[in-house]
C-alpha cells in the first residue's frame, strides 16, 4: 500500500471533510472509488464483494485512514443503491441519491481513472 504525506496546513484548512464513492470495474474486478471532496484526493479499495456488510467495511477502513492524516470524515454521499449500508456505519452519516440519480463528481472521475488505464 502507498502512503501519501498531507500538509498540515491542507489538513487544517479542509478538517471536516464529505466523501463520495461509487463502485467501477476494471477487468471485471469491483473497485470502491472514494473522492474527498474539498482537498481532492482519490482513493480505490478492491472490494471482494459487493455485499452491504464488506461495503461497510470499507468505508469505515477509508475513514480510519483519513482520521489517521488528521480528517474528519463528516459524511459520505453515496448512489441510492447503497441504501443498505445506511445504518451499518453508525458513527458517519451515509447519505443516498434518490432512484435514477448519481452522484455527479464521483461518477467525473471514474470516467477520468478509465480514461488513464
């Protein structure tokens, strides 16, 4: 795993952070992109499945990692298929996109990543 050294005054500056993540597949392999809006940062996480429980799970990974760097992980935005991990992650408010709609910047980069791939 990379790690990435973040400046304290970024970290100062953008302390409460929002996250939006959406699932991409590359080669057939799901990958949960999460972009921090505000400072900008993009990060991937290879799910094994696409159940709720290991959705979770990566996200609250995501977030320790980011509070670990000085983030507050405020809320994340997510599409409204992952209405079933609203109340799996107690601590940081989840909130869905209503039926046919997406979370516009998260979906920008993930055409970006495959862009570059």
């Amino acid at each position: 795993m990379e790690y990435m050294v973040i400046l304290h005054d970024l970290i100062e500056f953008h302390e409460y952070v929002t996250m939006t993540g959406d699932i991409m597949f590359l080669n057939r392999v799901p990958l949960f992109v999460i972009v921090c809006q505000g400072p900008n940062l993009v990060s991937a996480e290879f799910l094994e499945s696409r159940t709720a429980a290991q959705i979770a799970k990566r996200l609250q990974y995501i977030a320790q990692i980011y509070s670990r760097a000085g983030f507050i992980v405020w809320t994340f935005l997510l599409d409204g298929e992952f209405k079933a991990i609203k109340d799996k992650i107690p601590d940081i408010m989840v909130n869905t996109m209503a039926a046919n709609k997406h979370v516009c910047d998260i979906k920008c980069k993930i055409c970006v990543i495959k862009e570059h791939v």
